[in-house]
C-alpha cells in the first residue's frame, strides 16, 4: 500500500511541478471580442470561477470574515481593439490602453469585499485588530503591516514576499530573503518620540517608526512593523522588523463615499494613475471596512501588438497591476477573405473591377468607370447598365443582380451581337469566360422583336429585343419579373454589397455596405464610402477620403480597417496617376483574441525560502532537448541545428516551381485576384485570398506572397505569426528564457528530482 502511494504521489508531481499561469480567453458564451468594443461590454466582472487565483478566503481580525476577489472591467472604457498607427510608425490593429488620467479611465478595477467586514478596535488611531493578519491579493499572501484611521481617512500597508523577526535594542540579527543576507542591528529606540534607528548591513539608516518602510540598494524593503519599549532595568524595548519584496500602501480620504483618490505607493513610490476607494462604517471605536478598491489608468498610452502582452508596454508602471497578472493580445482570429479589387488602366482614364460573387465565381478586370471622352459607367465606348429600362446596345456590359441584400448573387456579361434569321442574340459570360447563345421568340409588341430568358449560374432573367437601330436589349436586371427602373447592386461573394447609383455630375459615390445582421451585436449597416472623380486631361482618380472605416497613413498609402473588419489599402503612386483601391472583405466578421493570464505563485514563495544550487550543465550528446539548446543536442551552446529542406527553407528545391511554393508546396501566389497577400486552396478545393501574416493550423501567409509552413522552437523567424506557438523573441521561435523563467525551472526540477530520489530510496529499502 505504501508503495503505491509513493508511485501515486512521483505521478502528481510530475503534473503539478511545471511552472504555469491560468489563461482566461476574454470571450463570453456568444460574445467575442469585436473590434472598437471594450473588455467591459463581454467579461463586466471576473472572479474564482473564471480565474482560480481570486479565491476567496478569511481573515479574523476583531471577528472572523469571509472576502472574494473580483476584477472589474464594467464602466471602464479601455482596454479595445482598434486599428491605429503606434509610436513605432508601425500601422495594424493594437489592444488598446489609451492615454488618460482619473479613476474612471481606468482600465482595470481590482475589488476585495468582506462580506461580514473586516473590523477593528481604534487604539490611537491604531486599527489593531487587523495587524499583522494575512490576505491572498490573487494568489499572492500579503500581510497587513500599518493600519490606521484619523477622521475620515483610513491607510493600509501590505506587505508581501517577506520575512520577519522581533531584535531587541543593540541586538544583530539576520534575515534571510531570496537568499539575500541582511545584518540588522537594532541602533537605538526613542522611548518618547517611538523612533528607532537601524543599521542596515553596515548602513545606519534615517530615524524610523511604526509603520515605515526603508527602500535598500537591491529594491527591496526593510519596515517596523511593532515597537515595544519598556520601562525595567531588566527588559529592554524589542522592534518588530520585516524585509519585503513588495509593500502596497492604500489610503482613502474619506471611507464614507465612493470616490477613488489618487493615493497609491509601492515599495515608497507614489504611482501616477493609481487609484484607491476603500468603503468603511464606525460605529463607537470600531471600524468596520466593507470593501478595497483599487484602480489604474494608463500614463503613456500602450497599443498592444498581436504576440505581446501588456506589461512589456507599461515600464515603470508594471508594478502597478497589484499582482501577478498579465494581459495578452494574439491579433484576429485566422478568417479567410476575398479581394474588391479597383485597378486604372495605363492610361489613367478607366478603371476595371475584380471580385467574385457569391457562388465563387470570379469576374477578373471587367470595365467599371471611364473618363475618357466622357465620364460614365464602362468603358471608353461601351457602357456598363446597372439601371433596369435602358437599352443595352451591342458591345455594352450589364449586370444581373437577384437580390440588392447580403443574399444577392451578381453575373456581368457583355451583348456581343444578333442573328435576327436565327432568332438568336449572343452573350458574353464573365464567370465562365465563355459566349452563350440565347434564342428568342418573335412579339408583336409595339417597339420589340422579340422576347427571351437569359440563363446565367442559377438565374433567369427576362429580356426583350428592341426594334431599334441595332437591336440593343433591355433586360430584367433585377430577374424579378417586370421592367422597372431598378439600379442593381453588385453583390460579392461574402455579403459585401457594393450599394451603386446612377452616374450624373463629376463623381460617382460607391458605398460598401455591410449589412447590420451579418454582426454579431450590431444591428445597423455599415457603410464605407469611396469617390471616383474626374479630373484634367479626362483622367479619373478616387478621392483619399473614406468615411465609414479608420484609416490612417502608411508610406505613399493610406489603409484601413472597419468594424466588421473590411481591410483596405489605397495605393497612391504620386503625380498624376490614378490610384489603386483594395478591400480585403472577410468571409465572417473578424473577432480578437486577447488572454488575462495569472502566474502560479507556489513555487515563487517556494524560492524565497529555498538556497538554489548549481546544476550541472548538460552535454551535446545525451539524446534529450536541455540546457539552452533549441534542438536534440543542438542549437545554443551546442552546434547549430540543422535546418531540413521544406516549404519554408527560402531555397528553390524539392520540386518546387518558384521559391518555396509550387510543386509539393501549396500553389504560388496568383497576383491578379489576391495582389495583397496569399492564395490558400482551401479542403473544398476553392482559392481563398488571405492575409499576409493570417495563418492554418499548419501555415502562414507570408510577406512574399507564399503559404510557408510553420516554423518549430529554435527557427529563425521575424513575425510571431511564423512560429507554431505565435511566439518570435530573438528572431527565434519560442519563449526567450529570461533568468526569472530559468530559475523557476531550475528550482522546479531540483524539488521534483529531490522528492523522487527520496522516494525511490524509500521504495528499495521496502
């Protein structure tokens, strides 16, 4: 039986020595993070459900407690995603953390509540009862130090991290902290003014009393906690001394109300931005504290890049969390999109349209929008009829468009010619690059020779064949049954409407709509506007102003994001020559990943007490990843790893057509439908455009143009987005070991190992 527990108990142990944190996705049941909206709006309050760290726990002070932990976002405006330009010049979508001051811009409000009350006689302005006593702050012991009330104003130090001891006057002592030695010698102690002086590892310190705390050279702390003096010959004054690693001093004006205050100090230091509210009732000498609040607001102003988290942001300021937590942000969920493509002609008089329709079909550099000669939807000589009851002469394109919603799907042809003998007319079929011959019915209509059904994909739309000068058409664009004089929308292949008009004037005004019931909370349209104009020398260009998404300046280009997520870039080439007009339009709309992440504190306060030994350096030839290598017995301080030929090795090989694509690899890039980024063939067999730095399970789309498969631990890299854990610190995929990790790890084997040799030891002797 013995045995067994022993086998069970080296079994639980290699489970729980691993260093972790708690990962919290901030995402609700059906609610992601979109971007533009707040933490506050999905997760209002956190708590040990979600978080196992804010557990709850008692205290017993002058009566005995219960208190729960919360971390509050409701009622703040920060943290959100938005698409911005940092301090780095760099433009994408950020976790944003603005730059503000006062409580109520705060981002994140952490709240410890006493349900019973955390009470306490007043002895000269003393709270007595609570000194002394210990709480958990997420998951971190803090012992309460100083506790004091005068009038309205009630202050709190808590201390953490540390180690204590009572030294009588003129006696020496040592503490021991993170395996840091401090001599303390208690100097003198004032019987009347309660002031002691303390040498401090042979450094005589200013005059303190109860309650103060002393920043050392290392950046930890030395504070009196307790000052007995006494009047015998035969019993000297004793002082209460702590060294910390960590002292949160809070102090509130005045506990009747609900106001924050700006009174917040850490290891000495007032923090900026930091704010305290703490609730309390008196009744007689007793003082009953009901609730701690505590906030922080930004003082510089962070935006979060996708693969990093907050706290390498805030500098100074990190600290300031009140605990060991953290905030990451990962970027957009992976979601494929399909390109809206405007592109001019060499001429800079025309521009031709690239997208694909619902069905998937797509329709390649079909004339838009002229200038030349005249300003007019098409060409130079043929037109583009969008408006139901207008003829349609031969040569001239049309769009069939069923539906002008989300649900619409669109055809462009083009009338190519007649054979009145034959009773047929032909089409030209943009989806399928193909001409269709239509047969028509002669009419006795007054005005028309005939009548016919175009059959275009799934679509039938009826036409008539006017008796005109060569017998254009006229033709039920929106396949609704009678001609009317409807304009048609053009409806892309995910929901994008591109809302069209009849063209008059020297613009034409394109919205790109979204409709309301395509997001997941929003239920109005989103609208982004864009211009063509003519201009000198019958040119045509689209004016740099977009209402309707962010935009902001890149180079000579200006992109942007909305709501949904429609990406765009306008490529502005300078001089007189017409721009370029991209929307990457998403197939869903684009939601965020960001994580609140709580590191274990057990194995921290194992290493405060714990003398870490040297471990012998592992070989370059024992068969197992150690050490700082990166690879099995290579990489680090070993010899470099060598990196096997693949889809990702930036070389021409293995059959490949181009660099790393092509072949065995996934297809080359195919410019004219996806110029911003990759084509990935999805597992229907379809091309789906993706973004440069979107990825699969297994790959990324990278700068090149080219699905690159994802790189292992140890790899060269430049973007997160490369590595298969999303992380590229060094220019090398994974986590950089920082010393804090590496003692963590360092410590966490030597217990493990130590409890197994025990219990191996034990196992034979039995």
């Amino acid at each position: 039986m013995r045995r067994l527990f022993l086998l069970q108990l080296v079994l639980l142990l290699m489970v729980i020595i691993p260093v972790s944190a708690t990962t919290f996705k901030v995402e609700a049941s059906a609610d992601r993070l979109e971007i533009g909206e707040t933490f506050a709006n999905i997760i209002p309050a956190l708590t040990s459900r979600e978080i196992p760290e804010l557990q709850s726990g008692t205290i017993t002070a002058k009566g005995s407690t219960k208190y729960n932990q919360f971390l509050r976002f409701a009622g703040l405006p920060y943290p959100y995603v938005r698409f911005t330009k940092n301090t780095e010049n760099e433009v994408e979508d950020f976790l944003s953390f603005r730059r503000n001051t006062g409580a109520n811009n705060a981002f994140f409000e952490y709240e410890m509540e006493f349900e019973s009350g955390l009470e306490s006689d007043i002895k000269d302005n003393e709270l007595e009862d609570i000194i002394g006593k210990q709480l958990y702050i997420f998951n971190q012991p803090y012992v309460i130090t100083f506790a004091q009330t005068s009038g309205n104003t009630v202050e709190l130090q808590m201390v953490s991290g540390g180690t204590s001891d009572f030294i009588e006057k003129g006696q020496t002592k040592q503490l021991n902290l993170n395996n840091r030695i401090y001599t303390i010698k208690v100097v003198s102690v004032d019987a009347n003014t309660k002031k002691v002086k303390l040498e401090v590892n042979g450094e005589v310190l200013p005059d303190m009393n109860k309650g103060d705390i002393r920043l050392l050279p290392d950046q930890n702390f030395i504070g009196i906690t307790k000052i007995l003096t006494s009047t015998s010959t035969t019993t000297t004054d004793i002082v209460e001394i702590f060294v910390g690693a960590r002292a949160v001093k809070l102090k509130d004006n005045n506990y009747n109300d609900q106001n924050f205050g700006e009174e917040v100090e850490i290891n000495t230091i007032k923090k900026p931005n930091a704010y305290t509210n703490i609730i309390a009732t008196l009744t007689g000498t007793t003082l009953k504290i009901s609730k701690i609040k505590y906030r922080l607001a930004s003082i510089e102003g962070q935006d979060v890049k996708k693969g990093t988290f907050l706290s390498e942001y805030l500098g100074q300021q990190a600290d300031s969390l009140l605990g060991n937590w953290d905030i990451r942000y990962n970027g957009f969920q992976a979601i494929t999109t399909n390109p809206i493509l405007f592109t001019p002609i060499a001429t800079d008089d025309e521009y031709k349209i690239s997208f694909k329709n619902k069905n998937g079909e797509s329709f390649v550099n079909i004339p838009f929008i002229s200038n030349r000669g005249s300003f007019k939807l098409g060409d130079a000589t043929n037109d583009l009829i969008i408006e139901e009851g207008v003829n349609i002469d031969a040569n001239d394109y049309f769009t069939i468009t069923d539906r002008n919603d989300k649900t619409g799907i669109t055809y462009i042809l083009r009338y190519n010619s007649i054979d009145t003998n034959a009773n047929t007319f032909k089409v030209f079929d943009y989806a399928s690059n193909t001409e269709k011959t239509i047969n028509y019915q002669n009419s006795s209509i007054s005005g028309q020779i005939g009548t016919a059904e175009i059959a275009i994909g799934t679509l039938k739309a009826n036409a008539t064949i006017r008796s005109d000068a060569g017998n254009p058409l006229r033709v039920d664009l929106n396949t609704n049954g009678t001609f009317d004089s409807n304009v048609v929308n053009i409806v892309t292949s995910d929901g994008g409407i591109l809302v069209l008009q009849s063209l008059s004037g020297s613009t034409y005004t394109i919205n790109l709509r979204t409709e309301g019931s395509q997001f997941e909370e929003n239920t109005t349209n989103e609208n982004i506007q864009f211009v063509f104009e003519t201009r000198g020398g019958n040119t045509i260009g689209i004016q740099s102003s977009f209402p309707g998404i962010t935009t902001s300046t890149s180079g000579s280009n200006i992109v942007g994001l909305s709501n949904y997520g429609v990406s765009m870039k306008y490529t502005d080439l300078g001089g007189t020559e017409a721009e370029t007009l991209l929307f990457d339009y998403p197939r869903s709309q684009r939601f965020a990943e960001a994580y609140i992440e709580v590191y274990q504190a057990p194995l921290q306060q194992a290493i405060a007490n714990t003398t870490v030994l040297p471990v012998q350096t592992s070989t370059c030839s024992n068969g197992i990843q150690d050490g700082d290598e990166t690879g099995m017995d290579c990489g680090g301080s070993c010899s470099p790893c060598a990196q096997l030929a693949s889809c990702s090795d930036g070389i021409q090989n293995q059959g490949e057509t181009e660099i790393d694509c092509g072949g065995p690899c996934q297809p080359c890039a195919v410019q004219s439908l996806c110029p911003q980024g990759c084509v990935y063939i999805g597992s229907d067999g379809l091309e789906i455009c993706m973004k440069i730095g979107e990825t699969t399970e297994t790959l990324y789309c990278s700068k090149d143009g080219n699905m690159k498969l994802k790189k292992s631990n140890g790899i060269e890299c430049r973007e997160g987005y490369e590595c298969k854990v999303g992380m590229c610190e060094q220019n090398v995929c994974g986590k950089e070991m920082t010393p804090t990790l590496l003692i963590l790890n360092i410590t966490a084997l030597m217990i493990f190992f130590g409890a197994l040799g025990y219990m191996i030891r034990t196992l034979v002797k039995h």
